[in-house]
C-alpha cells in the first residue's frame, strides 16, 4: 500500500510539475510564483489530516474522515484534492463553495507572502469552476510536520490541516 501512495504521489508531482509554467507575477504581488515557491517551506506533498467547517447551526465541526492530498512544487504549482468520506458533509452554504458532491479538486499557481504568513492560490482548474482565475489568499502556519490553512476572509471561518509526506521539505 505504501509503495502504491509512494508512486501516486510521484505521479501526481511529475504531472503538476509538467503543467505551463507561471505567467508572471500574481496580481498585487512584485515576486513571481517560481521564485516564491523557491524559497518557500510549503514546497511538498501532504496528506489531509483534517478540517474544520461551520456546519448548518453556525457551530463549527470538526471532520476526520476525509481524504486528501495537497502539492505545492518548486516551480510554483499547486494542486489539492479532498475527498469527503459522506458527500454530506460537503459544505453547501457560505460565501465561496470549494466542494461539490463530497469532492473539491484543482490545481493552479501559488505565491507565498512570507511575511504576511500568506499564501495565495488562484486555479486554472476546478471541479467548482465558479472559483477559476480567483486570489484565493490563506494563512498559513508550520508547526514541525504540519500546515494548518485557514482562509483571510473575515466571513470564512474553516481550517485544514495537513502533514508533510516522507521527506519533501525543500533543500
């Protein structure tokens, strides 16, 4: 099982890195994406751990059950999938949606704000395409073999984390 992960990983970065690369610099942003991911710590693979989503009430819950993996490479790709262990615990309500029929899938470029602990996402692809060609900041917080996310906007209350693969980190 390993070795399958071990090359569905391998898979899934040769593929992402084989995507065109960054066409500049994200708006708002006097770094481009290559040499941002260049520098950055979030350059790997993870696997989801879990999240955190406001349910129908307002309350948030915590769900532990999903799937997922996140890649971010050197050349300033990202790609994410999660897959909801019950459909229904897909999100359906809040100002941005990001899943669809428990699963959330897409890939784009990222820039990194060190020093606003910041990173951005904007998605060529989407399985939500009313989320292509958007900023999607996150904040973002390393803490040994973890990554929590969590969005900037005010109005979004939800958290991931994830943890680091085998032994991406960068060089």
């Amino acid at each position: 099982m390993r070795t399958m992960t071990t090359w569905t990983v391998a898979a899934l970065v040769a593929l992402v890195g084989c995507t065109p690369a960054p066409r500049g610099p994200s708006p708002g942003s006097a770094i481009g994406a290559t040499e941002a991911a260049t520098r950055s710590p979030l350059v790997g693979s993870w696997h989801l751990v879990g999240l955190e989503l406001p349910g129908p009430d307002g309350a948030l819950r915590r769900i532990t059950d999903a799937k997922g993996s996140l890649i971010y490479t050197l050349s300033g790709q990202v790609s994410v999938q999660v897959m909801y262990a019950n459909a229904g615990d897909t999100p359906s309500s809040g100002p941005v949606q990001y899943a669809q029929a428990g699963y959330e899938g897409s890939f784009g470029q990222y820039v990194v704000d060190a020093a606003s602990g910041t990173v951005t996402h904007r998605y060529d692809g989407a399985n939500v395409r009313s989320l292509l060609g958007q900023d999607l900041p996150r904040r973002y917080e390393l803490t040994g073999r973890r990554l929590v996310l969590r969005s900037t906007r005010t109005d979004e209350r939800w958290s991931v984390v994830w943890e680091r693969d085998g032994t991406t980190a960068p060089q």
